[in-house]
DNA sequence: GGCATTGTTTAGCATCGGCTTGACTATCTG
DNA sequence: CAGATAGTCAAGCCGATGCTAAACAATGCC
C-alpha cells in the first residue's frame, strides 16, 4: 500500500478528542480559527496546532483571507480512512458469511461460540 | 453523544501503525497471539499490549483455550469509527450540496475561492 | 497614527504511550 | 517428571504529543 502515510496521518489526526470535536464543528460549515476555538478553554495556539494537523492530514482546508483563517471540512481525508476501515471490516464479514454457510450446509446445529461441536463432512 | 468513550477508544486504538496491521492481519481470519505477532520484530509482550487495546476498543475480541489465545476481529467495533466518520462527512457533503442548489438558483456568484463556475439548474 | 483583532511561531514543560526486560504462570509434550 | 511453549504482569526508559507562555506579524478600525 503506498497510501500508507496518509492513512497514518489521517488516523493520527482523528486520535485526539478535542481534533475530532472540531471536524464536528466543522461538518456543520466553514468556521475560522477564533470560532473554532471559542468553546474551548484552551489558548488559540493549541487551536492553530490542531488545525495544522488536520490539515496536514487532508481532513481540513483553509485558506486566510484578510487576517481571518476560515477551515472547512474536506472530504476526501475523512473518506481515506473510512475505506480503510470498511474494506478490513468488509472482508471480515464476507469471511464469517462464508463460515456461515458451510456450518449451515449440513449441520443445523447452533454456531455460537459455546461449545461449538464440528461436524465436518466434506463430500 | 453518549458513546464518546467507545469513539475515543476506537480511534486511539486504530491510531497506531502496527495495531492498525494487526487489524488487517485479523481481517483474513482468527489467529493466536504468537502467530499475529510472527512477522513483526518486536517482543511477545508488545503484541500482547497492542492486542489489549484492540480488544478493550472492541474492534478484537478473542478467547484463550489452553495455553493459546485466540483472536478475531468484531465488526461491530469497527462500526463505531466508520459510523462517526460517515456521519461527520455525508452531514458536510449534503451542506455542499444544498449550497450549489442555492448558488445556482439565482445567484451565480462565486463563493468558492478558485473560480468555481457553478451553472446548475434546478427544475 | 494608534490600538485592537486574528493569527503564527518557538521554546519549554508535563504527560502519555510504546517497547523492553525480567520474573512469573499455565499448559503441553516427551 | 523436565523442558519447551504461550502468554501475562510490572517496572522503567524514552521519544512523541498537547498545551502554555511569550514574542511577533499582519490586518482592520477609529
């Protein structure tokens, strides 16, 4: 996988608790730094770091105009590590569907994990 | 939101590189302890550690019978992340969407920095 | 011009997190 | 039984990370 770097930073940048709280602020639309932080009772610096990370990670884009900084959200980051995570859960669950219908095939008992007795009979 | 803690231990847990390969690994199928670890040059104890954040996030669960432990993946962990981030995202995305309804009503002002031309009509 | 607003940058601090080491338990195998 | 295998637990090291303070820059407003 070469897009390996920008799912590590996408994760990394979705880590912290407060980054996530500002991608919910931003999904409602476009904010600049200073709102960003308003319901915050941290310095505006941290704030300023955090929007470096999540825009380093492809999360957010912002352009300054004037002196104010406006940040919208940007899809495509989220969408990086959405796929990451709904290709890894999809297999999974194409695996367990596949296990379910071969225990299903000739073993009608129950496939819960207490004692789970194996029948196999391959034809 | 309530599930704050269960978003906050998913995400710290799909933040680091190797607990996020130990989930692909896992998404092929259930494996013991030893065997996720094999390909990694770290020690037991470390997989051990990362194993326990997986499972305390619930995207791992996993059950020892003798002396091996066994663990699988839980898509129902996994649902956690890929549901905060959908959400975040589809909530900006029918913003986006709303917003060229809007611009292409009347008014073809450009309100996006690089020259967007929107010419929709809506009938 | 003078002052407030809005950020930006850097250095330092404190905490967190990943990893190792080493001691230990429990289970299998010959 | 002895020894190997598979995992667990606790302590500690050390680098990464979040936050602050402080100095700075650029813009807006009177």
């Amino acid at each position: 996988m070469l897009n390996n770097a920008a799912v590590d930073r996408v994760f990394h940048a979705l880590a912290e608790p407060m980054r996530r709280e500002l991608v919910e602020r931003l999904s409602a639309g476009p904010m600049s730094v200073s709102d960003l932080a308003q319901p915050f009772r941290v310095t505006l610096a941290a704030i300023v770091q955090h929007v470096q990370v999540l825009e380093e990670s492809g999360i957010v884009r912002s352009e300054k105009v004037g002196r104010v900084r406006t940040c919208r959200l940007d899809p495509d980051g989220l969408k990086v590590a959405e796929r990451w995570i709904s290709e890894r859960r999809s297999l999974w669950e194409r695996r367990l569907d596949r296990l379910g219908e071969l225990l299903a095939e000739d073993d009608p008992s129950d496939s819960s994990p207490t004692k789970s007795k194996k029948k196999r009979k391959k034809p």
